[in-house]
C-alpha cells in the first residue's frame, strides 16, 4: 500500500524547494519540473535575483515564488523553513544545488584556508543545514525527494583515475566538499532507509555555467535532467546513490 501510494504521488502537483534557483540549473531544473505541473519554491540568497526568476518562470505558466535563502546564514534557512510550513505545511522535493567554486582553479598547495571554509560553509555545510531544517516538512509527504546535486569531480574513484577526462581539475575545495555531499548523501539514505523518503546524488555533468566561465560542454538543459529525474523517482526507485545521465556513478 506505502508503494502505490507513493506512486501515485508522483503524479499529483509537488511543492518543490531548489536552492541557488535564480540561474543556470537550478532556474532550469524549476523550469522543467513547473513545466511537469509542480509548484516550484525558488530559493535564492538574493531577492532582487530570486523574485525575477520567479516571475519569469510565471511568464511561462509555472506556479513559482521566491524564497529568501542563505546557505551561510541559519537565521535565513530557519525562515525558509518557517515559511514553507505556513503556505504550505509540508515540502515533497528538496533540491540541494546552490553551490560556488573559489580559488581560480589554484593548485591545493596554493589555495588559501579562507577559500577552503567558504567553499564547505556552502557546498557542505549549507547543504546539510537545510536539508536538517526541511527534514520536518519533507516527512510530511507521502513520497518525500531530495537530491544533491553533486559532480563527478567529487568522485574519488574518478579523481585516483589518470585517464579520466577532467583529472586535470585538481580543485581541492570544490572536489573535496562535493565528496563531503556525497558522504552526506549516503550518510541520511542510511538514517531513512525504512522509511518514503529517498535521497540521491545527482552529477549534472560539465555544463556551461557561471560556476565555470560557461566553459562546460552540456547545456543547462542537459545538465537539469538529472535532477528532474531523480526528484521524480517513483517508490520503487532507488535512494543512497550516485548518478548521472547514464547510470551509476563510481564513489
């Protein structure tokens, strides 16, 4: 009975909250789930930014707001929290994907103790912080997602590799905190097994962002529809991996 439904679920309207959802994928994963029937809850430190994405996207028919949301300041993540449970008393889909890089490609040698902290504060840190802080309203859905948008920089089986295609990325704070997420990942899969909730790590691939310079070779299109995917996983999905467009991806 549990699985049926949380397949039905799935196919009703979902109230989903992205992080970091004022541009690249984040705007295109709310653009693409809105366009799937949700409610679309566009978490942005910046309002200006955030409120602009939101009407954008109301342009286009998706029902979306804007929530205030700093990865780096609790007060704001409880607020969110605060918020989503007055409008709405329960959040189906949380998609961590606010994320920065720092250190202009330094090698770990040279990179400065300061870049290293804000990278995790965000990346890591923040991650974990508001998926602690929405657990209560994800727990309130028949069939509860959260996904991590993680890279396959954070692979360390990808990164021990010579021969992978970005080995030459030997960024120590962005590739070591999006390994953090995915211990995290694994970590709150774990602490939920026996329960809806499924929780996963999804890598975008190398795709044309701020983040890198618009240097990926993915669109955003392309680079969202992994997270769609997973947000959008039935009952009898899987929870605690790692993914991209293709399938599994090594730890």
């Amino acid at each position: 009975m549990d699985d049926e439904k949380g397949k039905l679920a799935m196919t009703q309207p979902a109230t989903v909250l992205i992080t970091g959802a004022n541009k690249g994928i984040g705007y295109e994963t709310a653009r693409q789930l809105g366009a799937l029937g949700h409610r679309i809850l566009i978490g942005s430190r910046d309002e200006q930014r955030g409120s602009e994405a939101a009407a954008a996207l109301a342009r286009e028919g998706v029902d979306a707001c804007f929530v205030q949301l700093d990865l780096q300041d609790q007060n704001s993540i409880a607020a969110a929290a605060q918020t989503i449970a007055g409008e709405y008393s329960r959040l189906d889909i949380l998609i961590n994907n606010a994320g920065i890089s720092l250190g202009g490609g330094a090698a770990p040698s040279q990179l400065s103790m300061e870049d290293i902290r804000a990278t995790f504060d965000t990346n890591f840190f923040g991650t974990v912080a508001v998926t602690r802080a929405m657990l209560p309203l994800l727990l309130q859905s028949p069939a509860p997602r959260i996904v991590n948008m993680s890279s396959g920089l954070g692979s360390l089986a990808y990164n021990s590799d010579p021969g992978y295609e970005f080995a030459s990325f030997n960024l120590l704070a962005y590739n070591s905190s999006k390994a953090a997420v995915n211990m995290a990942t694994i970590s709150f899969a774990k602490e939920f097994k026996d329960t809806p909730l499924k929780i996963n790590s999804g890598d975008p691939g190398f795709t044309a962002t701020d983040l890198n310079g618009f240097t990926g070779q993915k669109s955003v299109e392309q680079g969202a529809g992994i997270a769609v995917r997973l947000a959008t996983l039935d009952a009898d999905g899987p929870t605690g991996g790692f993914f991209d467009e293709n399938g599994e991806v090594p730890w």
